[in-house]
C-alpha cells in the first residue's frame, strides 16, 4: 500500500523488509498483485518485485498473485517466470489473473495496446499458451509453479480444465467462494501440474492484540474498499486517524461489515478461530493472508500474532 504522506519509493522500500520479515517469521510463501492507475495500491509489476523479493531473502516462495494474462503476450509472461525460476529453483510461482487491474477504463486499453477486455475464449488462450511456453523454458532447469486465480465460477471452470491449483479470492468475492470451490472440485482434471484439486484462499486478515486495535488498523482499507465498490481506483490509502472520521454512508457500514464478518478481522484468538473456520468450511489446502493495513509494523505484527496463536505457515 502506498499510504498517504509517503512515496511510491517508501512502498518499495517496505516490500523489502517485508518479504525479509516473512522469512524470518516463516511463512511459506508471498505473492504481488498488479495493479494500474491505483494511488493506494501503486503500479509495481509483480515480475519485478518478485524478481527483487527473492533476491532479498533466501527460503520464501515468491510469485505474482497475479500476474494478468490479457494485459501480456503469454511468451513474456513464461520467459520471464521460467527465468526467475531458473534463478531461484523451487521457489517461483506464476499466479495468473483475468482482470484488467484497474477500473480506468484509458489505462486498460493502454495495457491492452487499444483493444477490449479479452473475452473468456481469449482469456482461455492465454493461459493455456503461458503454460505451454512454460514448458517450453524447462531447458533453463525448475519451472516455476503455475496458478490459477478465481473469483467466479468461470475461472474456476478454467482451472479444473487445465488441471491447474486454484488461488480463491475470498478476500474480493466472499459469497462466490462456495460455488467456485464446488465447481472447481466437481470438474477437475489432472494434469502435469497439479494430480488432485489443490487449493489457496485468499482471505483478509487484521490481527491486533485487541479488537479495538484490530478494527482501527483495518479502517483505511475499508475507505478505499467503500471508493472501489463505487468504480474509483484513485482514491488515496489514508491514515487510521482519516479513516476513523471518512463519512461512510449506512449502506456502505451495511456492506462493510457484512465483508468484514466473512473474513478474520479481531483478536488474536478470534482471528485464529476465524481461519481454523474457514480452512474448515472451504477445505483449502492453504490460506494465504491479505493485511492491508497503513503502517509497515503494525502489519508484521498481525502476522507476528498469526503465527503465535496458529502455527501459520
């Protein structure tokens, strides 16, 4: 996140230590998302930071989450993962999205050199030619592990075809996961990347040592969460002091709290029943955690207690 009163450098710089914080507390893996035309988010391609990431640390796994296929020749997107992977064996993955990462409609059609949002059939090329490509790079040594990001029951068609791990997006589509998840388990087929059903939930977590603490670090979050529900991308990461103030409307309370309650959010023994839950409903072979929270301490922390009070990984 960039917060506000800082600079894009001052992001970049904290993606550093973060990934070196995560090492050291032992969580398996951390992946970057895309994003374009966003003042909260930045726009750092997930490549690079991954690139950077794992030069910075020496055990973690790295990847995008994700990395969007329409916006990339897929030969781009397999040299470049093959490449990392060759570098940093048994340490890459290569999460693959749908979505444009923005809501600017001009940005979008720059990534995409004019054209449209690609359509589910061109979507379906794409990755099937990532991964084909991908194969193609195996003379450099370790493939990189692939991805399927979802949120619908389209993508999760997709990854149950080509025989792909599905990263879950709970922490955007909440009421979506169930369908996603039965879809994607009804459907699969093996492949030489993934043998069974294999499955990542993403969810957004805020872990502080009381629930007062909790609900004040996740406020700005819930700003820029209200702005995107809206269409607007340009809405700036404020401080917990701004956000404690920003007038939300009561449908916007009404719908920020029905989110909050589906993802983990509290103490730290409410946040570790709340994942144990989860895990326990969706049957996800793993959880993966979003903290967007403003300061770079108080977000090792939620992840320093998550690991305290579950074992986390």
């Amino acid at each position: 996140m960039v917060q506000t009163g800082t600079k894009a450098v001052d992001t970049l710089r904290d993606t550093t230590a973060f990934a070196q914080e995560m090492e050291r507390l032992g969580y398996h893996r951390l992946w970057y998302a895309e994003h374009h035309h966003s003042p909260a988010i930045g726009a750092f391609p997930p490549v690079v930071l991954t690139a950077h990431g794992a030069a910075s640390t020496s055990a973690i796994r790295l990847g995008s989450g994700g990395v969007l296929a329409p916006n990339h020749a897929p030969i781009t997107v397999a040299e470049q993962f093959g490449t990392l992977a060759a570098l940093h064996p048994d340490r890459i993955d290569v999460g693959i999205g749908r979505g444009p990462g923005t809501f600017d409609e001009a940005t979008a059609r720059a990534l995409r050199r004019g054209a449209g949002p690609a359509t589910d059939a061109e979507y379906r090329d794409d990755v099937a030619a990532i991964l084909s490509f991908l194969v193609d790079e195996v003379a450099l040594g370790a493939l990189p592990e692939p991805w399927l990001l979802a949120s619908s029951t389209a993508g999760a068609a997709l990854a149950a075809e080509l025989g792909l791990p599905v990263a879950v997006a709970h922490h955007i589509r909440p009421d979506n996961t169930r369908a996603v998840l039965e879809g994607y388990r009804a459907a699969f087929t093996p492949s030489r990347w993934c043998e069974r059903p294999r499955v990542l939930l993403c969810v957004e977590t805020v872990c502080a040592e009381t629930e007062e603490e909790a609900q004040w670090r996740g406020g700005p979050m819930n700003v820029v969460k209200a702005g995107l529900l809206k269409g607007l991308s340009d809405i700036p990461f404020p401080t917990p002091a701004e956000a404690a103030v920003h007038p939300f409307t009561e449908e916007e309370r009404q719908g920020l709290a029905g989110f909050r309650a589906q993802q983990a959010v509290g103490t730290p023994k409410a946040v570790a029943d709340r994942l144990a839950q989860l895990a326990d409903e969706t049957g996800a072979d793993e959880l993966m955690l979003t903290t967007p929270v403003y300061d770079l301490r108080d977000r090792v922390r939620s992840y320093e207690l998550v690991k305290e009070y579950t074992g986390a990984q």
